[in-house]
C-alpha cells in the first residue's frame, strides 16, 4: 500500500498537536503536552493508545526491558513527543528504534519545545 493513501490520518494527528502548542506554546515538560494531546486526539476522534509497551528480543530471547513509545495512534503510527530546544539525531535514533521494535513503518517526531513553532518530522522504516 502507498504509504500516502495509508497514514492520509497522519495529518490530524500534526493537527492536533498543532491545536495543543497554540494553547500551551512552548516551555512545559514533555507530560504536559502529552496529557493535553490525548485530550486533543479524542476531540478530534483519533484513535489511540498511550505508554504501551513493546518487549524486545535479542536472539530471539526477550530482554527485561522493553521500550514504550508516547503514543500508538490509528494502530499503526508511533508518536514520540519531546519538548526540547531542537530535534536530534538521538531522538530520531530513539524513534527509529521503536519502528524496528513494533514493526511499524512511520512514526511522527514532535518537539513542542521549539521556539516559536512547533517542529515535527516523518520518520520511516525502510526495509531496503
């Protein structure tokens, strides 16, 4: 499936974290914008699960830790919120990550730290 026609819904979920930096702009910890955008996502009747965990594997062997991406939405995007002056390579990395974890093809990076917008990337597993 093109990935254009599959995650069209990835544009409410920007949306929405939109709506929550315009209200709280910049400057709160990461747990703040988290609480408000799940409010935000089931105002704009998105779907979503947060702080799940995904077990990880190790020759095939389950580790004792596991990773736990913000938020699942639609089943199948990973949301991964900072509020950071900048996005980095090691938050990209992080997310990058959690796509290996889940299986999952696309992820959206949010920073709601930047200044004076809020920064968001589309991160996608390439199985090349």
């Amino acid at each position: 499936m093109p990935d254009d026609l599959l995650y069209r819904d990835e544009v409410r979920i920007i949306g929405a974290c939109m709506a929550v930096h315009k209200d709280k702009g910049n400057g709160f910890v990461e747990p703040v914008y988290q609480d408000a955008l799940e409010i935000e996502l089931e105002l704009f009747g998105i779907p979503f699960d947060a702080q799940r965990n995904y077990q990880i594997h190790y020759r095939e062997r389950p580790l004792k830790h596991s990773y736990t991406p913000d938020l699942l939405c639609f089943d199948k995007i990973i949301v991964e919120l900072k509020a950071a002056k900048a996005l980095t390579d090691e938050h990209r990395a992080q997310l990058m990550n959690y796509l290996k974890v889940t299986g999952l093809p696309l992820g959206l990076l949010v920073n709601f730290g930047s200044y004076p917008r809020l920064e968001w990337e589309r991160i996608i597993l390439s199985h090349s």
